[in-house]
C-alpha cells in the first residue's frame, strides 16, 4: 500500500479519525478528519482500500463507517466495489490500520 505514504493525515494524530461515539465532540472530531481527508491526494485509493477490505470504523477516504456502508449496500450484488463519482471522498487515514480499530460506545 505504497499510497499510504502520501497520505496526509499520517502527519495527524490517528485518533482524530477514530471519533468514539456518533455525537458531540466525536461530529466534530470527524468533520475535522473529513476536512483532511477532502485536501489529501490519495483520497480514492485510501476509500478503495477501506471498501475492499471492509474497515468497519473511523473515517477512511473522506468516508464515515457508516457513508461507507451505504456505498456498500447501493451497489448490486455482482459488484465487486462500489462505484465512486467524482464528487465522492478522496482520502484517508491510513495511520489507523497499523492499530486495533477503537469500539464505538452507546451514547
């Protein structure tokens, strides 16, 4: 995964990209990770990768957990990935796959 190494959030603490919950500060927590994610140039391949290989937390490619589970489910059953446009999420947050993702915890 050699696009890691241009990815701009491996210059930001990782945690950023892990929020713990689905309200308060962890919203904004993501929004601030979204906004790295929207500058980075390995955007697609960082949500490609999280897509393809099921990231089940934080947010990867510009994309929530649960932004990319909707990309999962519009796709038919005889895709291998979704489709991205090219309005979609275009980084990621590499740094958090060299770490057990962080469970969410009930509100």
């Amino acid at each position: 995964m050699e696009w890691m190494k241009s990815a701009l959030c491996a210059r930001v603490d990782p945690e950023l990209f892990f929020p713990v919950s689905a309200a308060g500060p962890a919203l904004r927590e993501e929004l601030a990770a979204k906004r790295i994610c929207v500058r980075c140039p390995v955007l697609r391949p960082c949500l490609t990768w999280a897509l393809d290989s099921g990231q089940a937390y934080g947010v990867w490619g510009g994309a929530s957990a649960e932004e990319r589970a909707a990309l999962r489910r519009q796709q038919p059953e005889s895709s291998a990935r979704p489709r991205l446009s090219s309005a979609g999420p275009r980084s990621a947050a590499p740094p958090a796959a060299r770490r057990a993702p962080r469970p969410r915890l009930a509100d």
